[in-house]
C-alpha cells in the first residue's frame, strides 16, 4: 500500500505481509509530521449470491406487473445489492445513477417475498455491453425487511 504525506508529499509504503488492521498514526521520516491513514474498510458484510429478482422505477407489488423487468442479485449486504440485467431490459432514460426503482425478492429459506425501495449508486456495462450491472442502496428499509436480511446473511 503507498501511502504520501499532506504536508511535504514524501511517499513511502506499507508491506503487504504486514496490512495493518486498523487506522493508524505516521511520522513522516522527512518533515516529522504526524499523520492520520485510514483504513477502506467496509461497515456491512456483503455476500456473494445468485437471486432471482423483479424491479422496476415503478410501485410494484407482484413481480407477474407487465412493468417489472428481470434481474439477478449478485451480492448483497444490509446496507444494498449489485444486481445484473440483461441490456435488452435496459432503458438509459431510467437507468440512471440517483432513480429509485423497486426491487422484489425472496431470501431463502423462508422464501417470502420481500419489498426494497433502492437508489441506484453505481451503474455499469459488463460483458461486451450485453449486461447491466447495478449498485443498488436501499432506502427506506422497514424493520421486517431489514431484520429477514439480517438472518439471511448472518455468517
């Protein structure tokens, strides 16, 4: 990891063999200014996954609505998910970073079906541009909801 100081830009590294764990305090070897790294460290455990899920920039409540298009959850936390689709359910008039869609899944094993409101955060081609990929944050989350992702994605 390279890390430089803000105060005279000397630049050193940390040994990958030795990552620190946590934020840590530097002096500088040349101005002897303390400094502050942090750490890049997630608050939410994400889990990698393959869900089936129905969404739209519309209140759905039944994934059979002519308006839901198809997806596949890829990963998901409590916090969001990246869900995959096809370019043909692609509109870029919609598909835009900030639009809020609804997203309807199930978390086995209960199976039920469940409700998320979710901002688009991050949006991106894969595949040749054959593929969507969408970095979801949920909004709104309701206690139900929020506690069936909990249990699902306890280690």
């Amino acid at each position: 990891m390279r890390i430089s100081c803000p105060n005279c830009g000397a630049e050193g590294k940390v040994r990958k063999e030795r990552p620190p764990q946590a934020d840590f305090t530097v002096v500088c070897p040349r101005c002897k200014e303390k400094f502050l790294i942090k750490l890049n460290v997630r608050n939410y455990y994400r889990k990698p996954v393959s869900i089936p899920v129905y969404y739209s920039r519309y209140d759905i409540d039944r994934p059979d609505d002519h308006r839901a298009r198809t997806g596949t959850i890829v990963d998901l936390s409590q916090q969001g998910m990246r869900v995959e689709s096809s370019k043909q359910d692609f509109s870029s008039s919609h598909f835009r970073e900030g639009n809020l869609f609804t997203f309807l899944f199930s978390l086995p094993p209960r199976n039920e079906m469940l409700k998320v409101q979710g901002e688009i955060a991050r949006l991106s081609q894969q595949n040749n541009g054959n593929t969507i990929m969408l970095g979801i944050k949920f909004s709104n989350i309701d206690h139900f909801t929020n506690k069936q992702l909990g249990f699902f994605l306890w280690p």
